[in-house]
C-alpha cells in the first residue's frame, strides 16, 4: 500500500505496516491507513501479490 507514491512511514492503520505491507486472513474490515492531524487529501494505492482477494468497499473518517 503507498499513500502519494510512498509507504505509509507513520500513517499505517493496524493491519498493515510501516512499508504498507500486510496479509488478508479473513473476510473483515482491515484498518490500512491512520493520518494523524493535520487531516488532508491523499491519494492511496492497494496491490495485491495474490489472487482471489475482492475488495467490496472503503469508509472514511
């Protein structure tokens, strides 16, 4: 995962680290990012190096 073309250094949400890495395991809500304030618009990229994953949606805020 990269936030503006760069991982996530001090952003990352739980389910992921520092490098914007982590495992899907389960159909569940992953926690990717976590900006700390000042809260501005990002642009985020997801890759996944295995098939199979389905993403059905996003929340914010």
């Amino acid at each position: 995962m990269l936030i503006d073309g760069q991982p996530p250094g001090t952003a990352y949400g739980i389910d992921v680290n520092e490098k914007g890495e982590g495992a899907v395991t389960e159909q569940r809500l992953y926690q990717l990012i976590r900006q700390s304030k000042p809260i501005v618009d990002r642009q985020f990229e997801i890759e996944f190096l295995d098939s199979g994953v389905e993403v059905f949606a996003f929340t914010f805020g």
